[in-house]
C-alpha cells in the first residue's frame, strides 16, 4: 500500500497527475480480474475520525469534527485474486 506522494516518487509523475490516474487504474484493475484495487480510508490523526465512506480518491484536507489539517494520508494498492 502506497500514497499517492510515494506512487509519485516511485513512477516519477506529480502527485496530482497521479490521482488522475487511480480512478482509470481502479476500472482497469477491476475489470480484467486481476485484481482487486483497495484503498485504505483516510483517518484524523487529532480525533480519530476515519473517512470510510469517501469516494474521492484524494485525502480531505481537514476533519470534519474537530476541523484539524493532521490527515492521514489514503494509501492504495492492489490486492491479487486467490488461485
């Protein structure tokens, strides 16, 4: 599992470019049956909130209960079917 910071260290593109290209990966990923696209939600590092329902590929910029900026970032990865 990786954020998309380091995805982006790794394959050499920005971040930015990187969240552009997850939800076409995901589709990808999902489609063939090669795998199964996760993503681990993102979590207040003050409260605890985690974002478990959030659709959006980017992590949210603050908590929405305790309003703090200390986000965990998402991180994904791809998980390989059972054979």
């Amino acid at each position: 599992m990786l954020t998309a910071r380091e995805i982006s260290g790794e394959v050499g593109i920005r971040e930015k470019e990187v969240l552009e290209h997850l939800p076409h990966i995901e589709r990808s990923v999902s489609g063939n049956k090669s795998g199964r696209f996760v993503v681990e939600s993102p979590e207040c590092r003050k409260c605890g909130f985690s974002f478990r329902k959030r659709e959006r590929l980017k992590t949210p910029s603050r908590c929405p209960i305790c309003k703090a900026e200390e986000i965990k970032e998402m991180k994904f990865g791809i998980v390989e079917p059972h054979t």
